[in-house]
C-alpha cells in the first residue's frame, strides 16, 4: 500500500468513492485523475491530469477506477492492472462484511452495505449503498449493484452485469453475464441470455 491514493473519474460515483477513501483514513493525500481538462477540483480535492499520464503515478500512487459505466471501468481497470498498478478495494467504515468474504481489488463496497458469510465479489465491482449481499453468493467482476439491491442467498451475479436500483434476486437464482436489470426488477428464475430485462417479475425487453 502507497501513502497517496489516485481515483480515476472525479464526476458522481468517483465523488463517492473519494468520500470513503477519506473516512478510510489510510491515505496521506487522495487526488483525481480525468479526461475533462475544466474539472481541476472535485470534493475539494486535486484533479492532477488526465488519463494519459497514470503511468507517471503508478510507482508512488495506489490507484482506482472510480467510474461507473461496466464496460469502461473494466476497460480502464485491466489495463491498470497489466501495468503493474497498486489497486486497493475500498470499504466505507459503515459496510458490514461477514466471515469468509472475498472482495477482490478495484471493488468499491459502499456505506449500510451488508455481505453475509461466504460470498465472493470479484473485481472492479460496485456495491453500492445500503445494498445487501446474502450468504454464499458469487459476483463476478464488473458488476455494478445499484444502492438498494437486495440479493438471497447462493445468487450468482455474471461478469459486467448491472442491476438497477432496488432491484431483487430470489435464492439460488443465477445472473448470466451482460444483463441489465431495471429499477426495481424482481428476479426469481435463472437469466441465462445476456440483454434488459425489467418488471415483476423480470421480462426481457
Ligand atoms: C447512485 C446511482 O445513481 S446508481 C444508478 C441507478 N440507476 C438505475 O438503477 C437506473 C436503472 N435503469 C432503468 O431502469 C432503465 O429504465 C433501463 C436500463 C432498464 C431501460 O432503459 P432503456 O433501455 O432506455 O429503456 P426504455 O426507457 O426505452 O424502456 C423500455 C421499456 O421498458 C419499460 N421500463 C424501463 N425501465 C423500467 C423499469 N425499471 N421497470 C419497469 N419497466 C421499465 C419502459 O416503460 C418501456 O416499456 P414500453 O416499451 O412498454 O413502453
């Protein structure tokens, strides 16, 4: 760990993940990075280049991708991490995590956020507020849990998928890869096809 922390994306979901790394208390100095030169202060903090120049951070900065688009995230994560970059996760002191949780690096898990016992988060995945993982769930990487998700237990979520807010999954219901699932959608059968799916409970459209 670094005693500098460089977010990447300095607009709304990057605001909130500033937010936490500053009540983390581990870092001596957090600044943004961002592609649109007029923004020179967000939250009060430095906005230091743009992404162009994260290679000259990457030695004395942790860095993370505070962006909330799946796809560009992931984009901007991996090459991150294939440059050799210090990614952390960062947990807002407010989260309850359980016993035998794996959050893995990049992932943000926002503030009255509860995972139980034995779930797995992979990478470059939001969590965001007051969302509730149950036991044993698998979310794969580059998902994004819109504030108000609510998860049973054994729920698999696939990889860049983004469930709208205050949506719902029924245990033991698995989330293919690349699904949209909006406001408020209720899922209680498996999604097997990638698309938008929306209602209660969820139709594709
Ligand atoms: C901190 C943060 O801000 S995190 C971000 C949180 N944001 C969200 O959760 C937003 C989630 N987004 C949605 O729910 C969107 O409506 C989406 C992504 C599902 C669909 O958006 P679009 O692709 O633009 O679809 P569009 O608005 O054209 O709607 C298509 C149809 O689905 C219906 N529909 C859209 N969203 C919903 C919904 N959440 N529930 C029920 N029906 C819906 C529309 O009424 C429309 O129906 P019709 O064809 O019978 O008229």
């Amino acid at each position: 760990m670094k005693n500098k922390l460089l977010i990447i994306g300095a607009s709304g979901h990057g605001k909130v993940v500033a937010d936490i790394a500053l009540r983390m208390n581990k870092w001596q100095n957090v600044a943004f990075i961002d592609d649109n030169k007029n923004i020179t202060t967000s939250m009060g903090l430095e906005v230091i280049g743009t992404s162009e120049e994260v290679s000259l951070h990457i030695n004395d900065c942790d860095i993370f991708v505070g962006i909330g688009n799946n796809v560009l995230r992931q984009s901007v994560h991996e090459k991150l991490e294939a440059s050799g970059a210090s990614i952390p996760s960062l947990i807002h002191p407010d989260a309850i995590i359980g016993s035998q949780v794996n959050l893995g690096i990049g992932t943000v898990v926002m503030a009255r956020t509860i995972i139980n016992c034995g779930s797995i988060i992979g990478k470059g995945c939001i969590i965001n507020t007051a969302s509730t993982i149950d036991h044993d769930n698998y979310i794969a990487n580059f998902v994004h849990l819109s504030p108000g998700v609510h998860l049973a237990g054994s729920v698999t979520v696939g990889q860049g998928s983004w469930l709208g807010i205050g949506s719902v999954v029924s245990n033991n219901v698995s989330i293919t890869g690349g699904c949209t699932m909006g406001a408020g959608a209720v899922v209680i059968k498996d999604v097997t096809e990638a698309g938008v799916y929306v209602g209660v409970p969820v139709r594709r459209v």
